[in-house]
C-alpha cells in the first residue's frame, strides 16, 4: 500500500478527514488500483438515485495533497460513518 501525507507532513490512514485548500472536506477510504490496495477518496455520487453504497474510489496519489490537511478533529470513521455521512450530505444536496 502507498503512503500518502499531508500538507504537514502527517501520515494519512484509513477513516481521516481531510480539508482541502478551498474547505472542501473528504474522508479517506481504502481502494484497490492496478498496483494493488491504496488509499483514496470516495467517487460514489449519492445524489443519483439508487447510489447508497461505495463503489469506486480516486486514489490519494491523483490529488497535489500538499493542498490538502488533516482535519483537526483528528476523528477516525468506521466505513459505517463514512457511508451514512455521506449519504446524508447527498440528500441535503
């Protein structure tokens, strides 16, 4: 599996919230790409209708992460909390 770090230089791990430069927020997921597993940032849109579930992911080695930080909250979320915050935020849309 790759390693990926913020724009601090701190590890990124599975369930981390991350803040983007512009304040867009995301949670890392754990995804496969040709080389194997990897960690990425989920591409299921939950505003189309019947999409409630993760599919695929954008890996973290596609994004400049030295404009992305982890949050301060510092939360790790189960794959549970992902989904339903996720969810949720596609309904409110």
């Amino acid at each position: 599996m790759n390693e990926y770090f913020d724009k601090n230089g701190t590890k990124i791990e599975v369930g981390m919230e991350l803040r983007h430069n512009d304040g867009d927020l995301d949670i890392v997921v754990a995804c496969n790409d040709e080389d194997g597993d990897d960690l990425g940032f989920n591409a299921t849109n939950f505003n189309s209708p019947g999409n409630r579930t993760l599919g695929s992911a954008y890996s973290l080695g596609q994004f400049d992460l030295s404009e992305w930080e982890i949050t301060d909250i510092s939360v790790r979320y189960s794959m549970h909390d992902v989904l339903s915050r996720q969810m949720n935020d596609g309904a409110k849309a």
